[in-house]
C-alpha cells in the first residue's frame, strides 16, 4: 500500500457499531471539558447531506460514534488551512491473480476545538475498480475480498488532550449502511498517482 494526495467527500451517518469499548478516561473530567474533548468540528456546523455533493474535492463526516460527535465541513480542501487530509490505496489479487483496487483509506488530521486530532477511515473487502460508477457498496463487516457488492468500514480516531492528560484512541466496524462512490479517478505523477474518490454513507 501506498499513502496517496487524497481528495474527497465523505458524508458517514445512521450507521451501527460493533468492537467499540467506552474509553476509561486518564483523568476525571468537568462536564465542559468533556463536551469539548468529546466534539470534533471542524468548519460551519451543518446537517449530514443525504446526496453526492459534486466533483469539488471537499470533505464532510457528520455523526456520532458512541459518546463521541463528529461535526467536520470542508467544502474546500485546497482552500483549508486547518487540516490535512490523506489517502492510501491498497491492492490484492482476485482468484485469476488480477490485481484490483480492494481496500482505500481517508485520514483527516486537524486542530478541532483546540486538540489536534485524527480521524481515519478505511474501506475494505470490495473489488472498487470492478463497476462502473456510481456503484453502492452494502457494507458488512464479515466478508473477505471478492464477495461482490459489499464493503466494510472500520473507524479510527485518536487524540491527546495534553493540559488534562487525557489520550482516546478509538476504532471500530460499521455494521450496517452503504456506501455510494460516485467518484474515482486521478492523474499519474513521477511517483504514484493523485486519487480523487467521491463517497456518500447514507
């Protein structure tokens, strides 16, 4: 696997969780320390979109994952100078020995509410190159590459709060949902190629 340049649209919601543990925390917290250390925003608050917000590369996640929300709006990454946003792209072969695109991963690193912070998510378990686009992915935890139109979402996220000696470090499977990718195309350069992949997760 290779770390790309990454632009996309992700938009993650009504979605259910399977491996999380609630986090023990290093230290108690009052009840607004622990508003602000459990809210990652980023950008203008919005509502989840429910539909492809166009070919402009821009990067949405609005949802909760257990105690945690998640509230990030870049509409425009080449314009953004609060994050960082990367990708990475990894191959395996099918039952030929054909090397397809099965597994693409989005991380987003940013100062939100004064904590920088790291949100990951990868997209595993599907033949991505295989349809033509648009495609829907339903997303089940359980499948191996090739199973056909399914996928699975594993969630990462970490953080350390140094002024209140606090560290999360989260991750965990969606279990139900799907995923619609809209876009995936990139231009080579001397060294790897410059992905754009366009998703939704309604």
């Amino acid at each position: 696997m290779t770390f790309q340049a990454l632009s996309t649209a992700l938009l993650l919601g009504g979605a259910t969780l399977s491996g999380f543990t609630p986090l023990a925390m290093a230290q108690d917290l009052s009840v607004e320390d622990a508003a602000i250390n459990q809210s990652a925003s980023l950008g203008d608050s919005a509502e989840a979109p429910t539909a492809w917000l166009g070919a402009m590369p821009h990067f949405v996640m609005v949802g909760e994952f257990g105690d945690y929300s998640f509230n990030i709006n870049v509409p425009d990454l080449t314009a953004s100078a609060d994050a960082a946003f990367t990708g990475k792209r990894g191959y395996g072969r099918d039952e030929v020995g054909a090397l397809r695109l099965i597994d693409f991963e989005i991380a987003a690193n940013a100062v939100m509410n004064d904590i920088e912070r790291t949100v990951e998510l990868e997209f595993a378990n599907a033949d991505f190159n295989a349809a033509t686009l648009p495609m829907s992915y339903a997303l089940a935890p359980d499948v191996e590459f090739p199973e056909g139109a399914n996928a699975s979402l594993e969630v990462q996220f970490e953080w350390e709060w140094v002024e209140k000696s606090l560290i999360v470090n989260q991750e965990g499977l969606i279990e139900a949902g799907t995923l619609d990718l809209e876009l995936n195309q990139g231009t080579a350069d001397v060294e790897e190629p410059a992905l754009w992949f366009g998703a939704t997760n309604a």
